[in-house]
C-alpha cells in the first residue's frame, strides 16, 4: 500500500521492502529498505544504461525546469541543471525519447545526484 512515487520515502510507514522505477522517465529504481515498520533508506541509484554526462550546465532561459518540461530537445542525452529551489537534490532536466511518442523531450525532476552542475 505505501510502495507508490507518492509514499515510498525514508521515514515512511511500511510493511515490506519496496521496488518502483525513479528518475528521469523512470528508469532508475528505487529500493526503499522497510525495518520495524518504516523504510530506512530509498536510494535512486543511476543505472548503467544512463549515458549522461557527469555534469551539466544551468537551464537554458530563466534555468528554471517548469519552462523545459516536455518541451522538444533535439540531442538525446542532453542534460541541465535548474536553478528551482533544492529540495533535497537539485532539480535538473534530461533529453530522453519520451515512451509514449517516441519524440526527444525534456524530462525534469530531481537528478537523484546522476549529474553535477559543471563548474
């Protein structure tokens, strides 16, 4: 019943070990640890077919994620750092062939530490 996007976090009332994609598209998984009745750890960790790089740049435009979502990328792989505020890992986006249309698209969220902004 908690192993949902929405739920499964560190800290979460739980009854069993939890398994559920994360990151961009949902490509990663996250394993949330469940001991005495709440999830210990949910790490995302980057999985071996991510071919990002290990740093990005900021967002084009006002570098905030909302304005690239969904919107059309042209090099798959592409990545950006936003500048929205940080809740708990940067917010940052990556051109990925959207499953649905099959089209490059930018997807945004939390990068889950898979890229760093370029310095």
């Amino acid at each position: 019943m908690s192993c949902s996007s929405a739920l499964a976090k560190t800290g979460a009332p739980c009854t069993v070990d939890c398994n559920i994609g994360c990151g961009f598209n949902a490509i990663g998984t996250k394993t949330c640890t469940c001991s005495g009745g709440f999830y210990s750890a949910c790490p995302c960790p980057k999985p071996a077919a991510y071919m990002g790089a290990a740093t990005a740049p900021y967002c084009p435009g006002d570098g905030m994620t909302a304005a690239l979502k969904k919107m059309p990328c042209t090099k798959e792989w592409d990545e950006c750092i936003g500048k929205d505020a940080n809740t708990g890992t940067p917010a940052g986006c990556a051109c990925l062939k959207d499953p649905t249309t099959n089209t490059l698209v930018w997807a945004c969220g939390s990068t889950n530490k898979w890229f760093a902004l370029a310095m």
